[in-house]
C-alpha cells in the first residue's frame, strides 16, 4: 500500500481518467489544517492525485472531466460513525420521551421489521446522509426478528445502489425483559445465534482491502439489552477476526443507575470488565463519563461517535467533548437514528456540535469551526480505523470529496468558507465523490430516484404501523 502523500496509487495506470476540481476554497484537514483560499483538487480514477494552491496544470492528461468550483468549498467527505438506519420509518413518534421510556414505547414497532422493510430505511436514511455531503457511514443494526429474511444483505445491497461507504456494525440483543432488559422477549436473540450470525456476516461482507465499500463491526446493543458473556464473546469474537467493535455505552443517567444496581459499577468500568476498551472499539453517546472515564478512554485509545442532535432530543444531557478531545480521544460525529434525530442529516451535526457545547462549562472556547469539521471529517475516519484513507484530502487517499455550494443567500455574505459551512444554513451540495465516482450533483443523488426513495419509504412505514399495531 502506498503511504498517504504519494501518488504511487494514482499514476501506476497512466491512462486512468481525471477529473479536475479549481478556483475553489479547500479544507484539507490534513496534520497542519492547510487550507487554500484559491485552489485546485486533482482527482486519478479513485483517489487524490494532487491538492493544491491555484489552478491545476494546463497539461494534464486524460482528464475527462473539468469543474470550475469558484463560490465553492472543497472538504473531505464527512464520515458519519453512528446511526440506526432502520428508524426512518418511525420518525417522528415518542417525541417527548427520555432515552428508556423512548425504548420501550418503540421496541415493539421496530421488532416487526423486515427485509423490504429495511431496505426502504436504509435508502432514506442513506439518501440524507449523502446528499448532506456524508461519504462513509456507519450503521448499528442490532434488530433481528425471526423470520424477518437477511437484513444484513438487504442493508448493503440498498447501501450498494446510493454509493457510499459503510462500516455495518452487526448489533445484537440477548438480554430481554423477562432478564431484567428493555427490549420485549420476543425481540432478542439467543447469545450462540447473535455470535454466529455475526461471524458468518463478517465471513460473508468484510473487506479490509484500501478502497474497501464494506466493513463489517462487532457491535452488541448496550449494557441494558446484552448479557455479559455476549459482550465478552463478541470482543473475542471480533479480535480474532480482525474487526473493530461498536456499542452505546454511557448514554445517560438511568444507564449508569443501570450498570450500578446489576453490576455495581458504572458503565465504563463494566465494559472495561468485559474486554470493552481499545483502540479498536468506539462508543455512541458517551455524555455522562467522569475523569477517571475519560482517562481510560484515552489510555486505551478507545474512540467516541458524539451524536449532539440525539442527545438533545432525548434530553441525555451535553457530552464532555472539549476534555475528550483534550485528553485525545478519537472522536466523530453521528446522526444517532432517526427516531431521536429527525432530520438525519449529518452537516447539520457540525453545527450542533459547536453550540451544545458551548451551553457546556467551556463555554465560547468549547469548539471552533475548524475542530467542528475536523470532527464530521478525520475525527470520524480515526473511529472508523480509516485514516490512511479517508478524513482528509491528501495525495493518495480516496477521492471522497465533497463540494459545497457558499455563494448563494444562505452564505454568500461570510467571508471565511469554513465558518460559513459550519456556523451557517445546511450548505448545498453541488458535487459528492465516492472514490471519484459522483453520488451527489447540483444537491441530488445521482445512482437513485429520490422521488422513488420517498414513495416506498413511505409505503414501508405505513405497512410498519399496521403490523406493529395488529400486535
């Protein structure tokens, strides 16, 4: 594998088709912030050939294609680590619930899935995401009705057809209500089958090849729906097949009154207990972690998805982000589903994180606009494991790209791009590239029919609630 910076990748075909992006403000959110108020992005077939100041050199070869990006900014496509894509269909319900009582009162409905069901989901839920300029995914599916078909291949083959990346973190649930868990009996798994369904997933999806559309995480639910032994089996599970992990952990305080009254200890130390630390796992939400949390997280390398928007729709409280990034550790953006996150857009999540933490003890120091992007960007490569690849734009990473639209009315009078993208309205998106492959022109998907996507999104949901309300 080349190193990042080379462009050994890039040239070995000396034919491979180029594509020129110029005159364009650029955001690297490479090691040094290097950003060009006037610049260039050449991309060679799937990834970064050049990035630069000015225009590109006039002599280039095959270049198939030249976009002229004046009122533009180029960035890294944003990388979203956290989601639950299956919850599209029940947007808009519970709406005044915290994060169990929200559980309890949704469980039942989304326990009567099913593989059309989800596809749907996933389709409107990726849809969002990628028009709001999100190029990797990740998704934590971790509900399996029995009888509802193979929801793992329905997912990505929907991811498939709309062109992203996606990190599928194959949840799981054992712990049901007659155990003392949220979830309903009938809407868990035994403990041999999550482990088993989640190997043959990985044994039958996961590629860590460079350029890679699929990766495949180990990813139990939550220390309130998973017994022990899964957790602990699914962390050896995972280390012996070379994949990364995935839970919610620290969400709220009913979560650690939780782990307190069954295990007699908070969240962090019980997962800790269970081989539930490293730099090869990263948590969702993680809003109410002490010091000694925090220090452990950083001593293990252990990586957080901060879903800001979620958060506050579920009133879980504001995370501790500026002392996770103080302490360094990694730490993205998610949308969280969007069951607590209506609008599944992830630019939005930049901006929500810079505010929510400015109601928090750092007040205005909190976050700047720059650590804002740098978190939907590289922060969320780093939880992902893909920084050799993804979160910045360098020579001989992926041509995952994204170019924003900031000289119409919602931008046009901020100077600073950066500043405008994140402080600003929700940017249009006039170009997204998936390794150099347009998803996303002039703010539209381009592999599918949106109108499509809504129709059928739709129909699924109402079929949903007709089920769900039959009993």
């Amino acid at each position: 594998m080349a190193a990042p910076g080379s462009t050994d990748r890039a040239v070995e075909d000396h034919a491979v088709a180029r594509i020129v992006i110029e005159n364009c403000a650029i955001a690297t959110v490479d090691a040094h912030d290097a950003e060009y108020a006037t610049g260039h992005v050449v991309v060679a077939g799937a990834v970064i050939e050049s990035v630069g100041e000015g225009r590109a050199p006039a002599d280039l070869a095959h270049v198939v294609r030249r976009i002229d990006g004046t009122g533009q900014l180029a960035t890294p496509g944003l990388v979203n680590t956290h989601h639950h894509f299956y919850q599209w269909l029940t947007r808009g319900l519970a709406t005044d619930h915290n994060l169990f009582d929200w559980l309890v009162a949704l469980y039942p409905t989304w326990a009567r899935i099913d593989a059309p069901m989800l596809a749907a989901a996933t389709q409107g839920s990726l849809g969002m995401l990628v028009k709001g300029g999100a190029t990797t995914v990740s998704d934590h599916h971790y509900i399996f009705p029995e009888g509802a078909g193979d929801l793992v291949g329905a997912e990505l083959a929907a991811v498939a057809e709309i062109g992203a990346r996606i990190t599928l973190a194959r949840g799981s649930m054992d712990r049901g209500a007659k155990d003392g868990g949220l979830p309903p009996d009938f809407a868990v798994e035994t403990t041999e089958g999550a482990l088993l369904a989640t190997e043959a997933a990985i044994d039958a999806h996961h590629d860590p090849s460079f350029g890679s559309m699929v990766h495949i995480a180990a990813a139990p639910c939550s220390p309130f729906s998973v017994s022990t032994e899964l957790l602990g089996q699914s962390a050896e599970l995972a280390r012996r097949k070379g994949v990364r992990l995935h839970t919610h952990g620290s969400e709220t305080v009913e979560e650690e009154a939780f782990c307190r009254r069954l295990f007699g200890m908070g969240p962090t130390d019980y997962l800790a207990s269970t081989g539930w630390l490293g730099d090869d796992v990263w948590m969702a939400h993680c809003v109410h972690l002490h010091d000694s949390d925090i220090d452990a997280f950083a001593r293990t390398g252990t990586g957080v998805a901060h879903c800001p928007s979620s958060n506050a729709r579920l009133a879980a409280g504001i995370a501790r982000v500026p002392d996770l990034l103080a302490a360094g550790v990694p730490v993205g953006l998610g949308v969280d589903g969007t069951a607590s996150n209506e609008s599944g857009e992830l630019h939005t999540e930049l901006r929500n994180a810079l505010l929510v933490n400015r109601l928090g003890p750092h007040r205005e120091a909190a976050l700047n606009a720059r650590q804002a992007l740098r978190l939907g960007t590289y922060g969320g490569a780093q939880v992902l494991g893909r920084t050799a690849e993804i979160g910045s734009l360098e020579a001989g990473k992926l041509a995952d790209l994204v170019l924003w639209k900031l000289d119409g009315l919602g931008h046009s009078s901020i100077a600073d791009p950066v500043t405008a993208l994140v402080f600003g309205a929700a940017a249009p998106v006039t170009l997204s590239l998936v390794g150099g492959v347009p998803v996303v022109e002039d703010n539209r998907l381009t592999r599918v029919d949106e109108d499509t996507l809504a129709r059928t999104a739709r129909t699924e949901a109402r079929r949903l609630a007709r089920i769900a309300a039959a009993g």
